[in-house]
C-alpha cells in the first residue's frame, strides 16, 4: 500500500521514499500511515497473500510465516508456532520488509541491535539480499546464538559491555557515521510483524485472547495495530484482548501499565534473553493503545518458564526457548472463562 512516515514525537510527516527509519528532525520512532482504508487481507495460506497490506516496495517472496496453528492440551488455549519460521522465530516476518526497504533505498549495509533472535533473521535476509550486516550484541547474549550467526550468515558481530539498551544504541550511532541502514525494532519491522493476528484470525474464528510475549514490543504493538484496521474493515466485530507477557526480572512495560506513570528503564536480570529489554522502544505506544483496546500485561517467573519450556520438549518434541513459552505460562495464571479461545505465541526457538 502507499503510506507516508510521521514522528511521534515532533508529528513531522515524510514521503514514503525517505529512506530512513528516525526523524530526522528529533530523531523519535516514526510510524507507517497508510493512504486511504487498509483493505480487508484475505491469508489463504501463503504470507504474500497479505502483501497488499505491507508498505509498497519490491519484495522477494521467501518461503515464511503460514505457521501452525495448534490446540494445546490446555483447554481453551491454542498455540502460533512461529519457531517454523526459516530462523527459528516471529523476527522474519519484519526482517523481509525491512531488507526489502533496505535494498530498495540502495544501502549496501544494513545495522542493528539484538539479543539473538534479531541477529539471526536481519543477517538472514541481508545474505539473500546481498547486503552485509553488522549487528551489536548485548553483553548477555547467547553465546551459541552469536556464534552461529557469524559462521552461518557471515555478519560482523560485536558484542557490548552493557544491555540491549546499550546495544542500540551503539547501532545507532554506527548508521549515522557509516551510512549504513539502521534496522531492528522500527516501523517497517513492525509492518511485517502484525500480519501474525491476520493469520490468527484466518485460522481460529472467534478468538478471544492472544497473549504475546514482550521484548522491544515491535510485534504486540503491531498486532494492536492489526487489531484496530480489522475491526475498522469490518473484518473483525470484536477483535481479541491482547495480553503482554514480560519477565517479572525485566517488565518495565508492565510497571508502568499497573501504576499509570510512564515507563522507565530498568536493567534486565531475567535469562529469557529475547524479552531482556529494559526500555521496550514501542512500549509507551503499546501501553496507549492496550489502554484503548481493553488489553492487559501480566509478568511470569524465570522458575514457570523453565517449568513450561520442559512440558513443551515433552509434548511437542519442538525445543521452545523461555521467552516462547512465556505466553503459555501466563496462561496457567489467567482463570479465563469456559468459553475462551486464547492463542499464546509460541515465539522462538533459538537456544
């Protein structure tokens, strides 16, 4: 779809050609706005059916998304399966429009800050763009995580003395002195991210809850957002509550949705390393708009993460790292009615 770009923070407004992903202005977080009503996307089984909603640019059509949807042998609780993504996680589903813009733009690198499962998707497609990738790695990334990345998608990797925050802001910096292009958890990534709840609901009719796993809160801000164009479309009467999950040793989110004060930054102490952000870049827009929708936030313990991640092995046979399990601990905790139909989003698998 044709779109323009506009700040959140100073409301300056761009073409959809301006080739990057901060305003220049302030440097705050722009946001796609699409011209015109976003159509209603008809999923039939394939991602690219969903392409007339994405930002107009020219895609390649990598095999990705179309992930399982599964009941769960918990009553009432399905399961989106976005470890049958080609890197392991829900991050492919950005990656391909953020190297799309990327390579339509010209840049010849692309830079970005990760925990892991960022680094191995934004590499991912860079390779199969013809792109070099330079990532920065928070100092308690996964090491295994880290070392694959860099013998298997060839990016430059350096690691960091500090968090993600710390991270990206190094990538940051890197983009404006190298010319390269700064991805991660910005609009386009988010463009991408919220085609999920459009498959969901092409999958499950009538679902009630999704519960979604926090990290930079990219993909529960995005899903939000599809809330909102389904129901706008007439797609949707009564889109799903969605519940943000964070770990209760990093959930600067959930702080700051309990107590109605803005979010602060907290230091990550949590060893679920793809949720361990400790000021979530969407967070405040995903806030407002949880407030707006009628959604809530919960935290879950390192312990009830182990715990689930093991029952996961067991029946699925498929290894879940602890943040993708997150959602289905979370579920255990929530006492919803007889009649639910939850989804937890199973979101990776990288360990």
């Amino acid at each position: 779809m044709d779109y323009t770009l506009s700040c959140g923070s100073c409301h300056a407004v761009y073409k959809g050609s301006y080739r990057r992903q901060t305003c220049g202005r302030c440097g705050g977080i722009l946001r796609v706005d699409y011209k015109g009503k976003v159509g209603k996307a008809r999923f039939d089984g394939d991602f690219w059916s969903m392409e007339p909603i994405l930002p107009e640019s020219r895609y390649r059509h990598y095999e990705l998304g179309n992930t399982e949807l599964v009941k769960s042998g918990i009553q009432g609780l399905w399961l989106k399966l976005e470890l049958q993504n080609p890197t392991r996680s829900f991050k492919d589903r950005g990656s391909v429009v953020e190297i799309a813009k990327a390579k339509e733009y010209g840049y010849k690198e692309v830079v970005c800050a990760s925990t892991g499962n960022m680094a191995y998707s934004v590499a991912y497609y860079a390779k199969l763009s013809g792109i070099k990738a330079k990532i920065f790695v928070s100092s308690d990334a996964n090491r295994d995580k880290i070392r694959d990345i860099r013998e298997t998608h060839d990016a430059n990797i350096t690691r960091v003395d500090g968090d993600f925050t710390e991270a990206q802001r190094r990538a940051i910096g890197y983009a404006k002195r190298n010319g390269a292009f700064l991805s991660g958890d910005y609009c386009y990534r988010q463009e991408g991210q919220r085609t999920m709840l459009y498959e969901i609901a092409a999958q499950l009719k009538a679902v009630t809850y999704v519960i979604v796993p926090v990290g930079n809160a990219t993909l529960i801000s995005g899903m939000l957002r599809a809330a909102e164009e389904m129901k706008a479309s007439g797609m949707l009467k009564r889109p799903p509550r969605i519940i943000g999950i964070e770990a209760d040793r990093c959930s600067p989110m959930f702080k700051a949705f309990k107590s109605g004060r803005s979010m602060r930054y907290e230091r990550p102490r949590t060893i679920a390393d793809a949720i361990a952000v400790g000021y979530p870049t969407f967070g405040d827009m995903a806030i407002r708009m949880l407030r707006e929708q009628g959604g809530s936030m919960m935290t879950v313990t390192e312990r009830e993460m182990a715990l689930e991640q093991n029952r996961f092995i067991s029946e699925y046979g498929m290894i879940a790292e602890l943040a993708g399990v997150a959602g289905i601990a979370a579920y255990r905790k929530l006492h919803l009615p007889g009649s639910a139909k939850a989804v937890a989003i199973v979101s990776g698998g990288n360990v």
